[in-house]
C-alpha cells in the first residue's frame, strides 16, 4: 500500500531529519510512529504527501509514485492521503461543513467550491460522516465555536471525505485530555477498520498507542530503531528509542500525560488574547 | 534567622550607565536649547486670537444657509470622490497586497509590490494631490486619483502584514486535500484575514473622506475648496457649518464602521 524507500531530508543547517527510511506498510495496518521530540515523526509524514520536499528516496501509495510529481499530478495524489493535526488546523472561521467540505477541494474546480456548490453527493457525505463522529446537528457552527475534542472530530471527517487509501495523522491527542484522547483513537481504529485504510500515526503517549495499534515503529534522530507489535515494546527497546529513563515509574502514572493538554490551552488562550 | 534580603531593580533599558547618562543629559539638552530658540511674537499671538475666537465663536452661530448650494455641492463631490476612490484604491491593493506578502510572493514579486506601497506611502496625500492637478487640472478627478493612490498604499501594507500572519497549520491543512492555489487562497488564507481586510477599508473610506477635505484646499475637488473659499471670504458661519458636517459625516462612518467590524469578527 504505502512503500517508503531510502527516505531521506536534509534540513538547512545539515541535520539528517529523515535519514534513509524505508518502511511498508499494507492496506487496513494502523501504524504507529513514536519517538522523542525531533527524531523526524513529522517530518516523515510530511514527506508523504510531500507537505515537505524530500531530498532523498522515493514513496509509492498503491504502486503509483508520490515523488516527482508536480502541479496538477501532486494535488491528484494528495486527494489520496488524508492528514490529521495536531492543533486540529481547522480553518477557524469557517463552519464544520465548510472546513469538511474542505477536503473535497481536490477534486472539485475553483468556481464551484468558492460558491460552495459541492455536488450532493459529497453534501451527503459530509452529513454522514459529521453524524458519524457524533457532531450530529453542528454543521453550521464555526470552528472556533468547538471543544478540542469536537475540534480533532472534524479534522477527521475533513481527511476522511478525501476518500483516502491513507491516512497521516500527526500528533491527534496531544492537545486532548486523557479520556477525549482515547476517545478519538478509538473513533480513528474504528473509521480506519471500517474502510480498511492504512493509517500513520505519530503520538507521544507510548501508553495510548500501546492500546490502539497493531504496530510500532520507533524513530531516533531520522532513523528507525524499532519496528514491531504493541508488546514487544520492552524498557530495553524504550530506552534505545528514547534515552535513558525509569521506564515503569512512567507507565504508573498516567499524570505525565495531562502537561501537555495544559500546555497547549495556555497557548490556545495565548492565540485568543492577541 | 534571616537571610540578608535581596534587593531587586528591573534592568535598565540602556545596560551602560555611562551611555545612559549621556543619552537622557543629551536630550534634554537639546529640547532645553531647542525650547531656548523659539521666537514668539506675542503681539501676533494676541491679534490672532481675537481672530481664533471669531472663528470659535462662529461654532456656535454656523450659516448652513447662506452658501447651502456650495456647501451641497462640495459634500456631494467629496463623498463621490471618497467612494470611488476607496473602492478603486481597494481592489487595487488585493494583488499589491497579496504580492507584498513573503510567505505567499516569489522574491521579485515580493519586491516589486512593496516598492509600490512604499512609494505610495511615503508622500503625504497633499503632496500627491498637488502632482495629480497638475496632471489631471483643478477638480474631483486629481482627488480621485490622490486618495486611490494613498489608499493602494495603505490597504496593500496592512494587508501584506495580515498575510504574513496568518496560521500556516490551517493553509497545510487545505493544502494536504489537494486544493489548488486559488482553493487555498479562497479556503485558508482569505478566511484569516477578510474581517480586519473589511474593518480597515471602512475605515481606510473614512479616512478619504477626512483627506478629501484636505487636498480640496489645493484645488483637488470636493468639500475643500468649498471650504478654502469660506475661508478666504472671512466667512466663518459657512466655514463651521460644513466643519460641523464633517465632523458628523466622520462621526457616522466611525459608528458604522465599529459595528460592521463586530459583525464580521
């Protein structure tokens, strides 16, 4: 499905973000990415859909190749991925139904999406999958209106109205609490059952990923240092990915998980106090 | 037992002291000499406030009628040329703006659209006025022209700022799903910055019309003249009437203004 192939990207500077990555990963797989801050998780996803231009390496979805491609060719293999925030990255002012229509873009020509004449089709599709991730009767409300959890909810159903093969989804809990975190990986495994899609998720929470996945793959400073099951996941394997840490004391308390939802609500009321 | 307390001053904004001193003793040297060769006439200054009184008390007596034909006239011009030209000025400014913008413009775009704002910012609107009735003749349309001009500056540079911004986790987003250029433009980027684009050309229209009444003392149409020739006529009541008007017409367009911004956020 997805075939990475000695991915490489070479920031300014020098460093290797992505350092010679190859990676599979078949149809209906919910993957995994964990890694310490900077090992390159975003960068690879970035990569995919060519968000950010790789320097090295090639990624094929179904065989067709990604890289190269330019212009017209380039939005065409987007349509096939969808991508998943971790600041939701919803347009704020618009409402649910336009920022989900959004990911129709692709495929619909400027006049009719600036007028907002989506074919019925997707209207109705939209409407299903709003009711589907349970925002049932919130299509007209603006983004800005929503809770995070509602928020990541529609940056959901936006990547999955693509009609993607794949899906990347980059940090989906770290600005969520504990339960709506496990809330929406739960919606995510189940929507990507449902449509037998791959997805890539990069996450923090080793604990959370431990729960709904069915494969990790640890990074370290661009490279893949770990490739397996949830439960292969050992403190050896832990620390080679991470660095040295007392493992088990972490994994006893989920607290550690809750500065990070505090840190991005202090930066969201930052944003609404400028 | 008690530690000795530490005592704590916020850093001084220039660290040297030596620097600091000369800075600050430097200034106010200079305003104390600069105050020192101010020459004040105050037999002058007593003659022209009898004047400035008159004129003061004529607020309390203006003459709407005696050149109410003129006076109508001149508004009606003013707030012509101030529509036309905001409207020109701003849809003008759009591509200027959107060029001006490092985040969206190629370099040379980049360039060449912030060498237009600058050079329309950096001569005040009389100044501009006098070049365009010389070119244009004594009228509305060297008016026209100035406050468009003025206005492309304006609106292009606020705008550019917006742009640059605006959230990019939103414009990745669009991105991702395959939007073309103009879908981002219309779907990531146009949402970020419509309101304040919106609040400032009410504003920037009110603004022209303020400066409409200005550049008319130089011959470029509008309320101006009018007013430039109740002046020179010692016709105060006319000249406080059609100040009082535009003091309303301002005071109007500010009120909307405010509530067309809070509508929109």
């Amino acid at each position: 499905m997805l075939r990475i192939r000695g991915l490489t990207k070479t920031y300014r500077g020098g460093e290797r973000a992505v350092d010679g990555v190859d990676l599979d990963v078949p149809r209906g797989q919910l993957m995994a990415l964990i890694g310490p801050s900077g090992a390159g998780k975003s960068t690879l996803i970035r990569c995919v859909n060519r968000l950010v231009e790789p320097r090295a390496g090639t990624i094929a979805v179904d065989g067709a190749p990604v890289t190269g491609l330019r212009g017209g060719a380039l939005r065409v293999a987007r349509r096939r991925m969808g991508m998943i925030f971790q600041e939701f990255a919803l347009v704020e002012r618009l409402t649910v139904m336009e920022n989900v229509l959004s990911g129709r873009l692709g495929y619909v020509g400027f006049w009719a999406s600036w007028l907002r004449r989506f074919p019925q089709s997707d209207v109705d599709e939209a409407f299903r999958l709003i009711d589907r991730a349970g925002l049932g009767g919130m299509h007209d409300k603006r983004a800005d209106q929503l809770s995070g959890g509602q928020r990541q909810r529609v940056g959901i159903c936006r990547a999955l109205i693509q009609n993607p093969a794949l899906l990347l989804v980059d940090e989906p809990t770290a600005s969520l609490d504990p339960k709506t975190s496990r809330q929406i990986m739960r919606l995510l495994v189940e929507l990507c059952a449902e449509r037998q899609l791959a997805a890539i998720v990069n996450i923090h929470d080793v604990a959370l990923a431990q729960m709904f996945v069915s494969r990790i793959v640890g990074l370290r400073a661009g490279r893949i240092v770990f490739d397996g099951a949830p439960e292969a996941l050992s403190t050896e394997v832990l620390t080679e990915i991470y660095g040295e840490e007392d493992w088990n004391a972490a994994r006893d308390s989920e607290d550690d998980a809750g500065d990070a939802p505090a840190h991005a609500a202090a930066n969201r009321l930052a944003e609404e106090a400028r | 037992m008690s530690a000795a307390a530490r005592r704590w001053r916020p850093p001084p904004l220039i660290a040297n002291p030596w620097l600091r001193l000369a800075i600050y003793g430097g200034g106010a040297l200079y305003l104390a000499l600069a105050l020192g060769t101010l020459q004040v006439n105050w037999a002058r200054v007593a003659e022209g406030l009898v004047r400035g009184w008159a004129f003061i008390a004529a607020f309390g007596n203006p003459d709407f009628t005696s050149r109410w034909g003129e006076i109508s006239e001149g508004m009606v011009e003013s707030l012509t040329m101030t529509v036309v030209a905001t409207a020109l000025g701003v849809a003008l400014s759009l591509p200027v703006g959107l060029g001006a913008a490092r985040n969206l413009a190629p370099l040379p775009v980049y360039l060449v659209c912030r060498g237009i704002i600058a050079a329309s910012r950096s001569f005040p609107e009389i100044i501009v006025a006098i070049l365009f009735v010389k070119m244009f003749g004594f009228g509305p349309l060297a008016g026209m022209v100035t406050l468009a001009f003025a206005t492309i500056g304006f609106m292009a540079k606020l705008l550019a700022e917006d742009l640059e911004d605006i959230d990019e986790a939103q414009v990745e987003a669009v991105r991702a799903s395959g939007a073309s250029w103009p879908q981002l433009m219309t779907y990531a980027v146009q949402p970020q910055v419509l309101p304040r684009f919106i609040g400032l050309a009410v504003y920037r229209l009110d603004i022209n019309f303020r400066e409409s009444a200005v550049i008319g003392i130089v011959g470029a149409g509008g309320i101006g003249a009018t007013l430039n020739t109740s002046f020179s006529r010692y016709e105060f009541g006319t000249s406080a009437a059609i100040l009082l008007l535009i003091i309303g017409i301002v005071m109007v367009a500010e009120y909307t203004s405010g509530i067309i911004r809070k509508r929109l956020q």
